[in-house]
C-alpha cells in the first residue's frame, strides 16, 4: 500500500473517531489504540481522546495571527464542533457560513489535523502501523480491505432491489459448495415483499459470504432460509446445523466470512445478528435491510428530450422522476409536494435560469431542497456562489447523475438528523 492511500485511510478513521471523541465504548475499539502505542495504558480510550484534544489545542494559531485568517477558522471548526460539541446548524450562523460551507470547511479542517497528527507522530516512516494485527484482522491486510470496501461504497450507483432476485443469485453460485457438503437447503421467500434500495453488489456479496459461511458449518446437514417484512424493513433469517465436525482451517475460514458479511451488511444501512455455537457446530444469524423508499427528483428543463433521457436514467433506481419544462411549473408543484432534490438547467425560456435558482433558493417549501445545477454552460463557481449544492456539465451520464443525487442526499439527512 502506497503512502498515500495510508493517509486516505487514516484520515476517514479520524472522520469517524472525531464524530465519536465521548463514546468509550467506540474510542476503545479504534484502532488508533494500537496506532499510538496505547494498548498498555490503564485506560486507552482516555489517552486517545486526550491526544485529539491536545492536537487541536496545537493547531490553535497564536496572537499575532490576524482574526480573519483561515487558521482561526479551521481551530474554531475542530474545538466547537468536536470539543465543545456544537451542532452544525449552531457553528454554521456563528460562522456566518451555510451549511454545506460549513461541510467544506469542516473536511478541509480534518485533512489539516490528520496532517498534524502523521507528521507528529512520524506514521508515513515504513507505515508501520497499517499492519494487519495492529488493527485487529486476523485474515487480511485490513487497510487494503477497509480501502476497498470504501471504493465500493463510493463507486456503485443505488438501485432498486428485489431481496428474493438476489438471494436466488446467491444459492445458484454457491450451489457447488452446496452439493460437494452435502447440505440439504430450505428457502422460503414469500411473494409481494417490499424492494430494498441501495448498492446490490454490496448486499449481494454481504448475502454470498454468510451463506457460504453458513453452508461450511453445515456440512452434512441442514440450512433454512426465510425472509419476513419487519416494522424495521426486511428480516432474513438463517440456520445451518450439521453433525459433522468442521476443521479449524474451516471454522477460520467461516470467522472470516462472518466478519466480512458483517462489514458489508452494516455499509449497505442493514444490521446483522449471528451466533455461532461451535459445540454443536451450528450458525443463527439475522439480517436486518432497509426497505426501498421512493425519493422524488424535480427535473426543470426546457428540453422535452432531456426530460425523457432522465427519466430513463432514473428508471430502476430509488429515485422518483418529476419533470417540468417550465420554473412556473416547478413553483406550483413544489405548493403541493416539495421535492428532495432539484435538477435545474440554466437556459430556460421566458425566465432565467439564475432567476429561476434564485427563486427556488427563497421559496419556502425549497429553501432546503438541494439544487443541483446541470447545464452546458461552464460555470460552476457561479452556480455554487448562487446557492446550488452541486453542478453537472452536460451532457451528463446515467452513472454521473445518480452519483451526484446519492451525495446530495446523504448530506441533505446528515443535516436533518
């Protein structure tokens, strides 16, 4: 792994213990623990957070720097938000900043303190502590996993899932492991059960190593699978037992594939139970998915063919198309429905398209809606500076279009929590 993609690595382990500084319980699982040499202190996860606090303190510029410079507001932004704990919305009008300003500066302000923090303490000599047992994976080079599993979560489009369609995929492709152990399979998948929505490759091969984890520890024996609509979405549940023995080379490879089902499962929304009683060499696990809700997108274009090439876009994903040609159009739907997500294009007829962002910007059923801006003009800096929460350059693919609404909203439910 190169040097760089270790600082990457670090700096998302930083994002996620900054958001938890007063969680005990998550501050001793890091794995800045072994990181910082910390595993022989009396109590860890004290130390870890004093060393965060410590290098915040440190990036405190000193008197003569001018109140206005970036150093101040990069100190403010870590002390009040992961110090003193202020929410968002409070720190943004203190700031005087939006809120996704606010967001910029907070990332620009995390790469300064993980900057701090790898010089510091000198991580970028031989990478020393990016090794597998210093983190805790007994299977694998975990950077390089946790690495990967970060390109998937940001690289694969969300889509609608039909939950039974996969399993079914799943069982076909370890019906070879299946067969040579043996295993007698029950599966029970009722009809009319409600679409998942999400990154399919990520639960496909959450799914795919659980079952083969499963069908391992039955060998000679039993699996049952069913799924059930829960109030929380969908529950898969699954058994394997068998009166078999399996080898510890087979129970590590099972451990293995329970961990890493687990990962993928809680990074596609889900949650995951499992108990392995290896007495009698059986497996009960639960899975827990979220279940698809519809997102509506308002697309303003004055382009009839645009509009069609979108909704085909959208088609099949979790996001529903509502496409007007003109800003009055968009207005009176908004009375009625106020879209997540708006798609503006700029050249509009009768009215401008900055008039039209403008508008949106102040009416009060969108002053929260994210806009995103998608027009052949090059003028994204504008766009921004106005009040969009994004820009496309036309033309614009499928991929590229569901990646910039997958971002929108996520931070747009970051902010509402």
């Amino acid at each position: 792994m190169t040097c760089n993609s270790s600082k990457d690595y670090f700096l998302g382990e930083l994002r996620k213990l900054l958001q938890q500084l007063y969680d005990p319980a998550a501050l001793r699982h890091s794995p800045f623990i072994a990181l910082f040499g910390l595993k022989s202190q009396a109590s860890p996860h004290t130390a870890l957070r004093r060393i965060l606090v410590e290098a915040i303190q440190a990036l405190k510029p000193t008197g003569d720097v001018p109140p206005y410079a970036n150093s101040w507001r990069i100190y403010y932004i870590l002390q009040n938000r992961y110090v003193e704990h202020f929410s968002q919305q409070t720190l943004a009008a203190n700031l005087g900043l939006s809120i996704r300003q606010l967001r910029r500066q907070e990332r620009l302000a995390e790469k300064t303190l993980a900057d701090y923090l790898w010089h510091k303490y000198n991580l970028e000599v031989g990478i020393q502590p990016f090794n597998a047992e210093d983190w805790g994976d007994q299977s694998g080079d975990y950077s390089q996993k946790g690495e990967e599993l970060d390109w998937l979560r940001q690289s694969l489009p969300h889509e609608v899932i039909r939950v039974g369609e996969v399993i079914t995929c799943v069982l076909r492709i370890t019906n070879p492991l299946i067969r040579s152990l043996h295993v007698t399979v029950e599966c029970s998948l009722p009809e009319g059960l409600p679409p998942l929505t999400g990154q399919i490759h990520i639960v496909k091969q959450g799914l795919l190593n659980l079952v083969s984890a499963a069908v391992q520890t039955a060998a000679c024996g039993k699996m049952r699978l069913a799924v059930t609509s829960v109030s929380e979405g969908l529950q898969i549940a699954l058994q394997a037992t068998t009166n078999g023995s399996p080898t510890s080379t087979c129970g590590h490879a099972i451990a293995a594939q329970i961990e890493m089902a687990a990962k993928l499962i809680e990074m596609f929304g889900g949650r995951f139970e499992v108990t392995r009683d290896e007495g009698h060499y059986a497996l009960t696990a639960n899975v827990f998915l979220p279940v698809a809700t519809d997102v509506p997108v308002l697309v303003i274009d004055d382009n009839a063919d645009t509009l069609r090439l979108f909704e085909r876009y959208l088609s099949g994903s979790r996001y529903h198309f509502v496409g007007v040609r003109e800003p009055e159009q968009a207005l009176a739907l908004v009375e009625k429905s106020p879209p997540r997500i708006i798609l503006l294009d700029i050249m509009l007829p009768h009215i401008d398209g900055w008039d039209a962002l403008g508008r949106l910007r102040e009416h009060p059923r969108t002053q929260r809606v994210p806009i995103i801006v998608c027009t052949i003009m090059p003028q994204e800096q504008l766009a921004l500076m106005l009040g969009a929460a994004a820009f496309l350059r036309k033309p614009v693919t499928r991929e590229q279009l569901l990646a910039a609404l997958d971002q929108q909203l996520a931070e747009s439910d970051q902010v509402w929590k």
